[in-house]
C-alpha cells in the first residue's frame, strides 16, 4: 500500500487576489499563478490550496460565491483553471480548491429567487425568520465581522440570517436539497480533476434549531458530521482525492471529531497559530495535537498563518526577531509527522502590512472598524522594482509597504541567508528523511526554554530537533555523536554528546 499522499504533504495556500497578476487589471489570476507554480515546485510544496475564484461580487474577497460551477472573469475561465490544473499535475503538484458551503453570495440566483418570492421553494434554502414581536432581529447572534448576524428584508418582513456579513446569507442544512445541490458540486469539480477541497467553515453549517440567543451560534454541532461523511463517501468513489476542514475551534478534542476514516482525512489545527513563541506553549500544543491527530484516518496540521490571520513574524514580535523566531518555528513543525500548511509570503518572511484605511478591503473594516484581515492579504512581491514588483504591471489591489524592498523573491533567491533559502533548504531535507523516519514522536530531556523531539529513523538512528526559545544559547544533551541537517539560524557547535543551539532557534540533527 502506498502513503496517502495528504498524510505529510506540504500544503502551499495561494492566495488568488495576490499570487501574481497576468494582465495588468492589479488582481492576481489563474493564469498568473499557472505560470509561478514552478516557484512553488522549487519552494518544494506537494500540493497548493487555491482560494475561491468562482464568480463573486467580492465582498469578502470571494468568499462570497454567485456560482459554485465556475471561475469569475476576473480569475479567468474554466478553460483556463483546466490548464492551471493540467500544469500542476504535470509538476507533480496536487491542487486543493476552496469550496464555501456555509452561505452563498447575496447575488448568487438562489438567494435572489428566495428574495423576489418568498414562496418560492429557494426560500428554505437559507435562514428567514420572522421578527421578534418588537420588530428586532429573531436573537442576539452577532455577526463574526461585526454587527447583527439578521439583516431585515423589508420586502417579505423577514430577516435572514448570516454569520458573516450580510451579502453571504446562510444556507439552510436541514434542507436535503441543499446537500444534494453540494453533492453535485464537489462532482462537478472531481470529475474537472481537483485532488481536494478546503472546506470553509466546516463546524458551523448547522445552528441552534431553536435559535436560542448567546453568541456562540449554537454552532459546531454533531449533525455536521452527516455532511462530512456524505462528502467522504463522493470524494472516496473516486481516486485518491482528500478534504481539509477549517474547523476554527481551539478544542482540540473538539476538532478531531471531525477527522477520520469516514470524516474529513485534515482539520487545520489553529491552536498552532495561537500559540506564543514560549516553550512551554509550544511543547503542550504539539504534544496535544499527537495525541489527538496521530491516528488511523487522519494525520496532524500545522498551521502557523493564512490569509485570515496575522502573519506570524509580527505575532512573534516583528522586525528581524520576528522573522527569526518564525523560522524556528517553521523548522520545529516541519520536524512532525503531518501536514504543513504554508501561507503565500511567509516564506520570504513578511510581516503583516499596514494598509491605510483608505486601501482596506476586509468587510470586517466596513462592519466593524477594526483593522481586518488586509494586512496579511497584500500582493506578492517577486522583484525588487517598485510599483508593482513583479506582481503586476497595473495598480496592485492593495498597496504594497516598504518590507517588499528588501523582502521579495528576485532578493532572497540570491541570498544564501535569506527566509526563502532556508524554507527550501528545510523542505527539501524533510523530503528526504521523510520516508526513513517513523511517525512516533519522543520528548529527549531538554532545557525548559527548549523544544526537542525525536524520531527514531529506519535505520536504527535518531531525528532530533531542537528548538531554542530562549534569548541566549542553550545546551542540549545528545545521546551521542551528531551531525547538523539545518539550522534556522546561525550554525550550531555541535560537541562529543551535545549541541550549543543558538538563542531563538532550532536544529536538525542525525543523531
Ligand atoms: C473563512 C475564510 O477563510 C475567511 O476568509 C472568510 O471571510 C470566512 N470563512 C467566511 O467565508
């Protein structure tokens, strides 16, 4: 029997807006990234995860989907997404797209016919529901972006309910004509030749039936798991092919309910990103992540940013320290059994940007007034030659900061010391051990403001890693002699039964 090949794939998200922009409208497209997947092939990712191009109004950057069963001019074509895939098979890359089932677009044609006739079968498609007898919305729910969870429809008297913002209602899950429509979608784009989905958020799809007020939702439910066993079923008549949850729950518990032999094969593991850069942290958030993920059915991910968080060189501080502490963290995690999912920029370890509020785009900004997500979603820049840095030859959809100066491929190819060498150096060394080493994972004894773990290798030695939280170098005991596989830093000293780990790092050893 063969791996599955989603077990330890390195999972690279391309963020479609910002990937690379072929014609010049300043809007990353398919056609764009096609012709980058060689970068992403050296950068030495398995597989990508490209975010929703499907026809939007993009009031939350496509999240947002008018049709499930096609690409937005903007992105391209199906023509075009046929070729994108073709190109990355051909490279060896497998290709996760996003699928969005909790809410549609209020432009998609199901909510406008639920909308011109509330008779019309689409309505119990989506969430309506009468006022309260004082005319407020049906509870208390807020909206995740801010704001009431119920806009009014002034049309019928009702309100609808979205948990998100109020051009992405929410589609009904008790209704099985809703899962047969996303049975038929999922087909739609197996038989296109897609190896997966993402699944946007995949605990929420079913609410409280009583719609009982508190802010939680009622949400992440076991009815869901029905939809999840529904969806392994399709994706199981056919070859090979795997579902990723974003189950965005830090239960950890919680989240492997939704993994498994007849679950999803992933959930993303976000209690990663929220952790501190702190050993501590560290060693009880990986231990627990084993200890749930590590089974048949499932395998571990490590999730570090995406396109809806702060990026984690500013978490770990900002500036040089943040992006050294990034990178030993990176070197950590990809050290474990499981997946990696890499987001689109951290590998030149960018910051988040700050985008003027004149440039902000996230309806998080418009609902709320908080920052919002803009920060992490600007483009990617590939030369060093302002304006458009090798993105685009128009004006970028959001502005590039002055980090694209220094921080962009063109630079950091060139550099042996740069975040880009060191994430290909690392990538490229896990492939290669990969296959002698086995999935336990052991806890050495270690300083308190270390991590080390080790894994036995096929061939009677040890994998070691070794992460140094502190400001200072740390010395790790070996159990014996020990030669360096990587470092995220400067170079180890590695002595007769020990290794000098340098502060704010971590080492690869064969030990
Ligand atoms: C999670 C997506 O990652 C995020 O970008 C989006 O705003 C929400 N789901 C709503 O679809």
């Amino acid at each position: 029997m063969t791996r599955a090949w989603w077990r330890d794939a390195v999972v690279y998200e391309v963020y479609v807006r910002s990937f690379a922009d072929s014609d010049g409208d300043g809007l990353g497209d398919l056609a764009g990234i096609r012709e980058r997947l060689p970068y992403i092939v050296d950068l030495g990712a398995d597989a990508i995860w490209l975010t929703p191009f499907y026809p939007s109004p993009m009031r939350d950057a496509g999240y947002d989907v008018a049709d499930y069963r096609d690409v937005d001019p903007r992105f391209g074509s199906l023509a075009e997404f046929d070729r994108l895939l073709a190109t990355a098979h051909g490279l060896g890359l497998r290709v996760f797209v996003d699928i969005v089932p909790n809410h549609t677009s209020s432009e998609h044609p199901w909510f406008r016919e639920a909308l011109a006739d509330p008779a019309s079968p689409r309505r119990h498609w989506y969430m309506f529901r009468p006022p309260r007898p004082d005319g407020s919305p049906p509870n208390d729910w807020k909206s995740v972006f801010g704001g009431s969870a119920w806009t009014f429809d002034a049309a019928s008297g009702d309100y609808y309910l979205h948990l998100f913002d109020s051009s992405q209602p929410d589609l009904n899950w008790r209704n099985p004509a809703v899962h047969a429509e996303f049975l038929s979608i999922l087909r739609f784009w197996l038989d296109r030749g897609v190896d997966g989905f993402r699944i946007d958020v995949a605990h929420a799809l079913y609410k409280d039936p009583k719609l009982r007020d508190g802010d939680q939702h009622g949400w992440d439910r076991d009815e869901v798991f029905d939809v999840w066993r529904e969806w392994r079923e399709v994706i199981d008549s056919y070859d090979d092919r795997s579902l990723v949850g974003e189950v965005f729950l830090y239960d950890m518990d919680r989240v492997g309910k939704y993994v498994g032999r007849t679950r999803l094969q992933q959930a993303f593991n976000f209690s990663v990103a929220k952790t501190p850069f702190d050993a501590a942290a560290f060693r009880a958030t990986i231990r627990k992540s084993l200890e749930v993920f590590v089974r048949p059915g499932t395998s571990p991910t490590w999730v570090l940013s995406n396109h809806d968080l702060i990026r984690h060189a500013t978490r770990y501080g900002g500036g040089e320290r943040g992006v050294r502490r990034g990178r030993a963290a990176t070197a950590l995690l990809l050290a474990l059994p499981g997946s990696p999912y890499l987001y689109q920029g951290e590998e030149l370890g960018l910051e988040q940007s700050d985008v003027p509020p004149e440039a902000r785009q996230d309806p998080t900004w418009f609902r709320s007034g908080e920052v919002g997500r803009d920060g992490c979603r600007t483009p990617m820049p590939w030369t060093s030659t302002a304006p458009g840095y090798g993105f685009t030859t128009g004006p970028p959809w959001l502005p590039f900061d002055a980090q694209a100066k220094t921080r962009n491929v063109e630079a950091e190819v060139a550099s042996e010391e740069s975040t880009l060498s060191f994430y290909r150096r690392a990538l490229a060394a896990r492939r290669a051990l990969l296959p002698s080493l086995r999935r336990e994972v052991s806890w050495p004894a270690a300083p308190d403001d270390c991590v080390v773990v080790s894994r036995a290798t096929r061939a009677g030695r040890s994998f070691v890693a070794a992460m140094n939280a502190a400001g200072s170098a740390r010395v790790v005991q070996l159990t014996g002699s020990a030669e360096v596989l990587l470092s995220s830093a400067e170079r180890p000293v590695v002595d007769a039964g020990s290794v000098t780990v340098p502060p704010e790092s971590t080492v690869w050893l064969r030990v």
